[in-house]
C-alpha cells in the first residue's frame, strides 16, 4: 500500500526555462557559478546557495543554507515563484533523443520509506545525509525531487495517457537539449483516483536521489521530536517525488578507468584477464550484450567476455556485471578492492561517450578503461526487492530530473 498525496506546489510564475535548473548533486560549485552567471532567475540561486557567497566559504557553513531559505523567500516574495490555492498532483514529462518518460509528480511518505515500502538500492553516505537534511530543514521544504519508480500498473499509465492529452502549464527544451512538460492535475475525482490507484501499489523503487529521500526521512525525525502535536499528518511527514513507470526509465552505462596495471606488465596483465575473459580484438566500443565488456588499452579495443564459471544467475549481486568485473579483474587482478574509496579508479557516464574514455587512456594516463553493458532497471528491482544494495557506481539515469518546477513546501 503506497500513500501518495496531492500538494501546494511553488512554482515558477513563468520563465520557466529560466528557473529550472540541474539537481544539486550532478554539478559542483564552480559548475553551478558558470551556468548561473548573468541569470539571477536560476533555481541554483537555492539548491546550491553557496555560488551567492564568497567562495572561501565553507560548503557547510550555516550562512550557505540560510542563503538558499533567503533566495528562495525571495523569488516567492517578488512572484518569480507562486504557490497554488489547492492542493494538486502533476505529470512531469522529460524528452531526451525522441524518447518520452513520463512520472507522477506527488509528495511522497517518509514514513513508508522508513518502513521500506519505498525500496532503497544504494549506501548512502552520513555526510551528504547531514548536508541535505541541514538543506532541507533550514529551507522548510523539498526542493529537489526524489527519483521514484512503480512497476506493472495498467490503470496508472492509462491515467498517464489521458493526462498527457491535455493542455501543459510548461512545456520548454532546455539547452542541453531535453525537453520538459508539466501538466496539472487537479480535478477532485482525478486526484482520489490517483490515490487509489497507488494505494494498490505494493511498494515503489529509488532510481536516484537517495541522499534526497533519506535526507527528507532525517527531516521528519528531527520535526516529529519538536512537534509535540506531532499527528503524521504534517507536511514534514512528506517528501517531493516524481514517479515513473519502470519500463519507460532509461538507465546508460557506468564505465571504468583504472590508473595503472597493479605493477604487471601490459603482457601480464592481458594473461590475467584471459583466465575469467574470453578476450577478442574489436572495433565495437560498447558492449552488445549482458556479461560482455568493452576494454581499451592505449590504440585498441578489446571485447571482454565473462566465462561461464564465474557467472551465477542465482545471486542477485553477483550476477550484474559491475560485480563480474570487480570480482574477477578489478579486485582480484589490479588490487581494487574498494572501489568507493580507491584513488586509483575514476568513474564515467555514459552520457560522455566511449570517446571519453579514450581520453583517459590517451591524454590523461590511465592504463585501461572499461565500457560497460548498462543495468536493467529488472535487475535493480530484484536487487532491491531482496534488500540488498548494488555496488558503487552501477547506475547512471538520464535525463535528470530539474529542480525548480515544483517545490514542495513544510
């Protein structure tokens, strides 16, 4: 049974495009400073508040999340940004390449995540958890929203369908190129029926946003132990989601570049690989298939294809291919065994391209790279669903989610 209620978005009052902006934890502080600069409608004027105060400020500093409540009283105050009369739910639409997502946009319930109908597929790290909740507890409200996803509900993508049909209250194409659309929900039968059809729901699934959802759950703590009225009924007790269903979500690669071969040679290192890999010359970048991998050395590309042996379909971890590749190369053969803390490995999405990864072999020094064949999101769902976590770095979903187009306020 997932609760999902309707609620009194602030949003843009128009220039829309102006406003939306990256979620907070995609781009770093200077990024944010560049693409903010000459635009003081930009919605990183409050999800990265610190781009307002000198940069020797530190990130954490309370000055930094009292500037983003101050930006964001602001934009409400000179009407850049409005709140509705009534509560609604939304249907947000992102366009990237041709292809059309489209997610329920609703306020979502800590207290269903903390119980674990909101399933959770990732660590999440106690720093950023105490950063994002200082955020949101200071601002009063969500600002960026949760990444959620449903599985097998007929009746919620026939209301998706219908919606879609109708009259958007933005409709835009950002720089980047990917399109968004927002409509309205809010006839009184259209949302009871929506809720419903949620509550049916037996659980739903983080795509991304992690830190987002544990975060807005601390939130609510924290208030529930001030409140000693405290009904769960409060807005606190809710968090800003968009939700889409599983089978439209698009999920790129995660790729690998490691710094060095671990002290083998290029010869040893490829005897290594050959003992769990069978290993071919290729032109093809990117893997075609499940258990397959693309590797450059420095001016060729090899096609990595996992043994039989040490592949176990039984196991929900073992079997996805960032494990194979961990377990029997990184790990085993170039001494990474913790690649979330390892310095001699780095990280690439897949929206950058296999040219990317070329370009670390190439100019900036790295032994090898590694493309990988993106994760389903089936088999994130089954992670999730057994209660465990994926490893690090085995997700990368495109396009995000802006921040700036619906805010959930406490």
């Amino acid at each position: 049974m997932i609760t999902v209620k309707p609620f009194k978005a602030i949003r843009p009052n128009k220039d829309e495009k102006l406003i939306a902006s990256f979620p907070y934890d995609v781009i770093n502080s200077e990024e944010a400073r560049q693409i903010a600069k000459g635009n003081p409608l930009s919605f990183l004027h409050v999800e990265k508040p610190e781009i307002d105060l000198p940069e020797n400020v530190d990130l954490y500093d309370p000055s930094v999340y009292a500037k983003g409540k101050e930006n964001l009283e602001k934009f409400i105050s000179e009407g850049i940004l409005i709140q509705e009369d009534k509560p609604c739910f939304y249907l947000y639409a992102q366009t990237m390449d041709g292809r059309k997502q489209y997610g329920f946009v609703v306020a979502a319930s800590t207290a269903e995540y903390g119980a674990g109908r909101i399933k959770r597929h990732e660590f999440t790290r106690k720093d950023k958890e105490a950063d994002r909740t200082r955020h949101i507890n200071t601002m009063g409200a969500t600002t960026g929203p949760v990444f959620l996803a449903y599985k097998d509900s007929k009746e919620l993508n026939e209301v998706i369908e219908r919606i879609a049909k109708t009259t958007p209250i933005y409709n835009f194409t950002a720089d980047d190129g990917i399109g968004h659309t927002v409509w309205k929900i809010s006839d009184d039968k259209d949302i009871i029926d929506i809720e419903g059809k949620f509550f049916k729901l037996p659980n739903l699934y983080i795509a991304d946003g992690h830190h987002r959802a544990a975060s807005a759950y601390n939130t609510a703590q924290l208030r529930r132990v001030e409140n000693h009225k405290h009904t769960g009924l409060e807005n606190y007790n809710f968090f800003l989601a968009v939700v889409f269903p599983a089978e439209q979500l698009y999920i790129m690669d995660y790729n690998r570049a490691v710094k060095d071969f671990n002290g083998l040679s290029r010869d040893q290192f490829m005897a290594e690989v050959e003992k769990c890999f069978t290993v071919t010359k290729t032109d093809t970048k990117k893997p075609q298939n499940r258990h397959e991998f693309g590797m450059y050395l420095k001016g060729q590309w090899y096609t990595l294809e996992a043994k039989e042996n040490i592949i176990n379909e039984t196991d929900p971890i073992k079997c996805l291919d960032v494990s194979i590749l961990q377990d029997n190369l990184l790990g085993p053969v170039l001494g990474i065994d913790d690649p979330r803390t390892s310095k001699r490995i780095d990280f690439i999405g897949g929206i950058r391209g296999t040219a990317e990864l070329e370009k670390y072999v190439n100019e900036l020094g790295y032994s090898a790279a590694f493309s990988m064949f993106p994760t389903s999101m089936d088999e994130l769902m089954k992670v999730a669903d057994a209660g465990l976590v994926m490893p690090p770095k085995s997700t990368w979903f495109e396009p995000k989610l802006r921040s700036g187009l619906l805010t959930y306020k406490y």
